[in-house]
C-alpha cells in the first residue's frame, strides 16, 4: 500500500486546503481513483493549473463541468474495435471512461481548459472579492505639543 505525505503541499498552495484534507484521509489508492494521473500547479500568487494526462481522449470526448465549489472532469471513450486481422497481445494504454473531482476553495473560479499533446489543462484563479481584501489604513499623525497645550487650557 502507498503512503502519501501531503504535508509539504500545505505549505506551499493556497486554495486547495480542502483536496489536500480529501487526499489525507484517503487510506490507499486503487486502480480506478488514480486515473487518470494529474498534476496540480501553481502558476501565480492566485492562479492555478490542473493538468490531466487523457491521451487518446479527443475534445469531443471531454468535459469540464463546475458547480458550487467542485470541478468535475469526465472522459467517455468508446472501446476500440482491433483491426481487421490484428490481435491485441497487451493492452496497456487505458482508453476507459473515468470521472475525477476536485473539490475548490471559496473564489477559485476556472478560466478556461485547453487539450495539448495529451494533456488536458484546466486554469483556475482565485478571484477575491474587494471587501475581504486585506487594506491598509493610513495613521493620522498629531503634533505632540498641540496636544499638550490643549490639555493644559483645559
């Protein structure tokens, strides 16, 4: 059985704290939930990437579909036929149909998904709104003397 140490990931993405929880808990992997393989980037302070590896997947055959706060990815392929006169000996090229989801974090929004040699790439962005933005608020400045002779007329 394969142990994952997801604590390193913690430290250095913001927005996917609840996948990396899902992932922790997960006491093992099958064959089933680890495909198709992916990676998880981050491109920018607030912009990410997911990137599938669907070879054999054409555009048609793909879509990218998200609600509430869950990306889901689906693939459906149609078993292909062997040629007339030929006979699989191995077949080690997975072409099955396979559903993956990704749970994101509060404003993460995608911005588009692109296929490239294979690899299917799904940006996301953070988009936080104006009012939960951190801002900085100046300091008035006061002369010490004027309040010291303010206190004294009184």
């Amino acid at each position: 059985m394969r142990q994952f140490d997801l604590s390193p990931l913690y430290r250095q993405t913001v927005g996917f704290d609840r996948l990396f929880n899902l992932l922790d808990q997960a006491s093992g992997f099958e064959t089933s939930q680890s495909y198709p393989p992916y990676n998880i980037e981050r491109t920018g302070e607030n912009a990410y990437r997911v990137t599938l590896a669907v070879a054999g997947f054409s555009r048609e055959e793909l879509s990218v579909e998200t609600k509430e706060n869950t990306l889901a990815i689906k693939g459906s392929k149609e078993p292909a036929q062997p040629a007339e006169g030929r006979e699989v000996l191995h077949q080690g090229i997975a072409a099955r149909a396979f559903e993956r989801r990704f749970q994101l974090a509060d404003h993460v929004v995608v911005t588009g998904a692109s296929l490239v040699n294979g690899l299917l790439h799904v940006d996301l962005v953070r988009e936080i709104p104006e009012a939960q933005k951190p801002r900085r608020i100046d300091i008035g400045v006061t002369t010490p003397s004027a309040t010291i002779v303010e206190s004294k007329a009184a």
